[in-house]
C-alpha cells in the first residue's frame, strides 16, 4: 500500500509561529490592562490593550485557511491552545513558588500577581473562546471560498471574521465576567470589543490581500476544502 507524500511548504512554520506569538503575546502581555480613549461618535471607550493586537491572530487564521486549507490551520489552532494552555500552567506554578525574602522579590511577587494571577474564569473563557471562535472563523472563510469560487476575497476575511470575532467575544466575557460585573455592563464591554477587533479587520484589509497573494504565488498553492473534514478534532489535513 502507497500513500501519498503530503506536501511541504516554504512559510506555513512561520506563519504558525508567528500566530502563536501573537496570540500568546495578546494575551499575557495586553490582556491585563484597561485603556481608555475618547473617539468621535462613540465618544469615550474603554477596551482592553490586547485588543489591538489579538485581533492580528484571526488575520493569520484567515491566510492559512484560505492560502493552505482548514485542515493544517486547525493544526495551528492547536498549536496556539497548547501555547495559552502551558502559559496559564506555568504562570500558575511561577506564582505559587515562595518569593525570596527581601524587599525586591516581595514587592516583586505583588506586580506578578497584579499581571499574570488572572482568575480560573477568566483563563477558562480566554482559552475556550479562542478555540471556538477560531474553528468557527476557519469554517466559515473556507465554506465561503467554495461558494464564491475563490471570487471576493474581502467577503471571506471579513465574513468569517464578524462570525469568529461574535464567538470569541460573546464566549469570553460571559464565561469570565457574568455574576461579576451587572449584565448590562457585560454586554456593553463586549459589543464594543467586538466591533474594535471587527474593525481592525476591516482596516487590514489590504495588507491580507498582499500577504495571501504572495504566499499563494511563492508555495503555488490555493486550496479548497473539498471533501474536508470540518471535525475540530481530526488531524488529517
């Protein structure tokens, strides 16, 4: 019995990589802070600094589905949850560890927990809401590829984008806030990082066309998921 080799390709690591960066970057780094800022129409706004950056993982999830197929972007969303989950594992056996006893690493203990020592609900919502929302923006880019017969690039990226981005959204701040902060307020957090991350989309635009169109062109290869499997589980590309 024969099989087929399966293909290789030139960038697909390194848009792993750099997908997984990202989003761990977003997430650590951005997550725990609450900025604010006053904008026309919407007047003041008050949104998380992982905001501006995460959004970026859907941008890589939408070039891997539509340059290299569902089937090895549902490996890189994966890889990602594995990443988020060691980082919320390690920040958890970091923290329990006992400072030094002095002054530096005391205080210093403080300024971990106050940037790493999220609660169990908010850890449970993010890694949820990533993993559902980023099957859910993949299955949508690549069902929508088909229907339009490759046509329309833009519909796609910004199609699966309003749907993953209202998964992820939707999941993350009832899972980590509902019965903390008043309902209204859930809401209203969440419809406004919702239209932030839909927007940032929408503006990158652009720079998806250039990226997908290169990778196309330098790994000859534009893939439509005919007779894929869509089970978030498999592993078969």
């Amino acid at each position: 019995m024969t099989t087929t080799p399966q293909r290789t390709y030139r960038y697909y690591d390194f848009v792993m990589a750099a997908f997984v960066c990202v989003l761990l970057c977003a997430n650590l780094i951005g997550a725990a802070k609450a900025a604010q800022v006053t904008l026309p129409v919407f007047g003041t706004v008050t949104f998380s600094g992982g905001v501006l950056f995460f959004p970026i993982s859907y941008i890589f999830g939408d070039i891997l589905t539509e340059v290299y197929g569902y089937g090895r972007d549902r490996r890189v969303v994966w890889a990602g949850f594995a990443g988020l989950a060691f980082a919320a594992f390690m920040s958890y056996v970091v923290l329990a560890l006992p400072p030094a006893a002095d002054d530096f690493n005391r205080a210093y203990q403080g300024h971990l927990e106050a940037v790493f020592g999220n609660t169990w609900r908010i850890v449970a919502g993010s890694m949820i809401a990533f993993w559902c929302g980023s099957f859910a923006n993949s299955f949508v880019l690549a069902k929508m590829k088909i229907a339009t017969g490759g046509k329309w690039l833009w519909t796609r990226t910004i199609g699966s984008t309003i749907v993953g981005e209202a998964v992820d959204s939707g999941l993350f701040y009832f899972i980590a806030f509902y019965g903390i902060w008043p309902l209204e307020q859930v809401i209203a957090v969440t419809l406004a990082q919702y239209f932030l991350k839909t927007g940032w989309e929408i503006v990158m635009t652009p720079v998806t066309y250039r990226v997908v169109g290169f990778l196309k062109k330098i790994e000859n290869e534009d893939y439509y998921d005919r007779g894929t499997s869509f089970n978030p589980f498999s592993w078969r590309v």
